[in-house]
C-alpha cells in the first residue's frame, strides 16, 4: 500500500509540503536563505521554517531608536507583558523579528519591527512553513530550580550557515550537550553529535551544561564553530568533526569570568585604513560584552587548549576587549555599519531596541557627561575637536538629536 505524502514526511520526521505552522513555544530564531526564518519550538522538539512575505531593501542609513520596546509590543497583544525570548535581523530589509512569550501559558509570538516605529505580528497559525523533529530530544519533567523546564534548553543556540542550520542544546542521552546539523530544505538528514569541553574554573569535564552561544569562524583555511558555555569557557570546535554519532571533545582556549551565563554570539568585520579584520561578539547577562577577535583565535588554535584549573575569578586564555553593552538580551548585525539589539535599560528600567556602531563607541545619549551640558564648548581643544567631536557628531545624529550638535567655534 502507498503512503500518502504527509505520512512519509512524518516518518522522515520532517513535513515535506508547505503547511501551517503549528508552533508552540519560541527558544531561538535563525534567518535561514532567501525569506525563511526559523523558529525553534521546545515544547514540540522541533523546527519550524517559516516563508516569510516578500519584504522591501532596507532604507539607507536606518537606524534604530525604540526606546519603549515593551509597550510597542504589549499594545499588539492586549497589553499583556512580554518575555523577549530571540531576536534576529531579515537580512538585507532591516526588518527586525522579535520573538516573545506573554501570559500565564506563555504564549508564543513573533513580530517584525522597523526603524519607523511599525510592528506586524506574524500570524503563525496561517505562515506557510516545513518543520522538522529534533532527534533524541529531552523528555524529562525536571525543572531547574523547581521553576525552567529541562526541555526548554532543547534548543539554547541556533545559526544559519551555507544550507545547514546549526542547533545547540539537550538531548535525551547520557552525554545530554549536543550539536545538530540540519540541512535545509528538511529531510531525513541530521546529524547529531554530542559535545564535551573541559571547564577550567570548575576543573571538570562537562557533558551535561550545553553551549549557550555560538557563532563561526575561520582560520588557515579551515572552518570552526565558536561556542561560549556558562561562567564563562570558550571553545572551538572545527565543523568537520560535527558528525552523526560523534562523541567530541571541544577545545578550551578561553575563560571569561565566572557567575555568568552568556546571551548571544554573532560574527563581524570592520574596515579601517584599508584593512579588515574579523571579529566575534559575545554579549552576557551578567558580565560585559566581549570583542574577540578571530586573529586570537587563530593564534589559540597553535597552542594547546587550557587542560589545568584557572584559578578563582581570574581569566585566562584569548585576550578580549570589554564593551559597554550592559543589559544586552541579543545583538545582530543591522548591516555593515551598525549592530541592533534588544537590551534592558537598567537605569531606566525600559525594554529596548537600539543600534549602535561597530566601532563600540556606545551610544552618546545614555550618559551625562562633561560633553552634555550646555555651556561645554569644543573651541580651542584641538584633541576634542579632531577625536571627540566627529563621533559624537554622528551619534547626535543617529540617535535623533541632531539639534544639540554643538558648533566647532
């Protein structure tokens, strides 16, 4: 007897067709090719890919300056709050998607943002979409802390590159950390591969506690997964050795401080006096940011990985710079000028979405300093005038001041 489609799609554990999605819960989102977007469903074990609607080239210039996040979003869903769950950028359209949970069944919800201050809700019970299960996906009731399901880190970390979606998280088996390679379009090809790193400032062999950010780069000609775990090691992993199977061990060439959990990893180049460099950011909940940049890496991958205990509190391995980027929940890049994130004010206790540039400078309007009080003048500091000035110039600007930009003389 012949099968139908849609049943051999289940048993392949993917749908082959375009159906409406069914998602219900959102961990991680990718932007996958063309108008696909990924959505990560812990509750279902699976991976939603949603054809998003034909969108318009980015404006030039766009930036971002939503200082009311949480309000935007609350007024799309009848003033509930919201938990911002992921955020990524639609390349190319600087249409930003927002994924949140409201409510006491925290109900998932996605939205597109514009710099103008619009926001759409995707419709996700009416998206065409394909999905694929998760193999070995968690299945345990244990709650962490009597509160976070074990499930809900099916997915911690989820990136899109050259036809595979790259997702990190549990499993069900005895080395639970784990890596999965989906191609796309789905079908019965996965690969999962489980992952162990040696944890410096706990002097112990990790097999349980997954990556909780991640992003790629490359070095002497050889393609490598970038991974940040909890308080705080880095460790590289080259692709090539994510097979299905596999038991690996990451390589530890980095700790970037204890008591935290790292938010997000994305990649990026800058270009100075002609030159341009690599570089990773990693944003925490509870440390600042780290630019990392992948000449380091490179150079750590020549040496050995850290095998011995750091001590208490001190870091070690690859030299990394710190950003003022506090309060950070995610980062992407907005385009080649400019990141956009979804971050938590702290002083003023607001939820919002921001661009900053990827010189780090920061952004000139969350602080008062000498600079902003009217009766600063730049006249007669030729330092100030040549350095300080240009940048806060622009920032005045980007940040929707332009009337404060302060005469040369």
């Amino acid at each position: 007897m012949r099968l139908p489609l849609i049943a051999i799609a289940c048993l392949l554990g993917a749908s082959s067709g375009a159906f409406a999605a069914d998602v219900k819960s959102i961990s991680r989102l990718a932007a996958g090719p063309g108008d696909v977007i990924f959505v990560a469903d812990w509750k279902a074990a699976r991976v939603h890919a949603i054809t998003l609607p034909p969108a318009p080239q980015a404006p030039a210039g766009a930036v971002f300056n939503i200082l009311d996040l949480e309000q935007l979003l609350s007024s799309q869903i009848g003033g509930a709050r919201v938990t911002v769950e992921d955020m990524v950028v639609r390349p190319g359209t600087a249409q930003v998607y927002v994924a949140v949970s409201y409510g006491a069944a925290k109900t998932p919800a996605l939205f597109a943002v514009t710099s103008d201050r619009k926001v759409r809700r995707v419709d996700l019970k009416a998206a065409a979409s394909t999905s694929v299960a998760l193999r070995e996906a968690p299945t345990t009731d244990y709650k962490f802390w009597k509160e976070t399901p074990e499930r809900s880190f099916t997915v911690t970390d989820m990136k899109w590159r050259e036809g595979e979606l790259f997702v990190a998280g549990l499993s069900n088996q005895d080395f639970a950390s784990t890596l999965r390679r989906v191609k796309y379009p789905f079908g019965s090809q996965q690969a999962v591969t489980s992952v162990e790193i040696y944890h410096a400032g706990h002097n112990l062999i990790e097999t349980r506690a997954p990556i909780r950010a991640m992003s790629f780069a490359s070095w002497g000609g050889k393609p490598y997964l970038v991974a940040a775990y909890t308080c705080t090691p880095l460790v590289t992993i080259p692709l090539d050795e994510l097979k299905d199977g596999a038991h690996i061990r990451g390589k530890t060439v980095a700790e970037l401080g204890y008591g935290n959990t790292p938010a997000d990893m994305i990649s990026y180049s800058t270009t100075a006096q002609g030159k341009t460099e690599d570089f990773l950011l990693l944003v925490n909940f509870d440390r600042a940011s780290n630019i990392i940049p992948v000449s380091q890496l490179e150079a750590a991958g020549a040496r050995p990985g850290i095998e011995t205990q750091v001590p208490f509190g001190q870091l070690a391995g690859v030299e990394v710079t710190p950003a003022p980027l506090a309060g950070t929940l995610r980062v992407d890049n907005l385009d080649d000028k400019s990141f956009v994130m979804v971050r938590r004010r702290l002083e003023k206790d607001a939820l919002q979405l921001v661009s900053i540039g990827k010189d780090l400078s920061f952004r000139l309007t969350d602080h008062v300093s000498e600079y902003a009080f009217s009766e600063y003048s730049f006249k007669g500091n030729t330092f100030q005038l040549q350095n300080i000035k240009p940048r806060q110039d622009v920032l005045l600007k980007d940040e929707g001041f332009p009337d404060l930009i302060k005469a040369s003389e």
